[in-house]
C-alpha cells in the first residue's frame, strides 16, 4: 500500500469519525459546548433553576475542523507519485 493511498483512507477515516461522533451527540448545529444547562426543580420551594452538567458537544466548528484536517491530508496525498505499475510493458 503506497503513502498517497494511506493519506487518502485515514483521511476518509477521519471524516467518517468526526460526522459520526457529531451526529450521534445530537448534531449541533452552534459552537462545541463542555456543559449543557438542565433545567432542575427545589422539592423544599418549587423554584425552577438551571444547573450546568458537563457533557462534551461537538458543534459545526468541531466538524469543520475535523473536515479541515482530513481535506488537508488527502490534499498532501496528492503531493506523492503513482507507483509504477510493474506489469505494464515499456
């Protein structure tokens, strides 16, 4: 297996993860968030508050960047020859 052909599926392989992973964390469709406010209710006074539980959500900026790299890599692919063809008469 040559290196342009390498670059090219783990290129593919990081599309596939990034799109993925974004999709099956709820696609968000804002900036990547480390918290996710929760609606919560005091049992002693009835007030409703917000409290903020960690949870990482990858958002369009997370998934452009991963497309970003894995275009990067199948564009370095192009940098390296075809391997010659050993069957090939001259």
């Amino acid at each position: 297996m040559t290196v342009r052909r390498v670059l090219q599926l783990v290129a593919l392989a990081i599309v596939f993860a990034a799109v993925t992973l974004w999709f099956v964390t709820g696609a968000n469709r804002g900036w990547t968030k480390t918290s996710e406010p929760k609606k919560t209710l005091d049992e002693v006074t009835g007030i409703e508050g917000i409290t903020y539980e960690k949870r990482f959500l990858p958002g369009l900026d997370f998934l452009g960047g991963a497309l970003l790299g894995a275009g990067i890599l199948a564009g370095a692919s192009l940098l390296f020859r075809k391997s010659p063809n050993p069957n090939r008469p001259a």
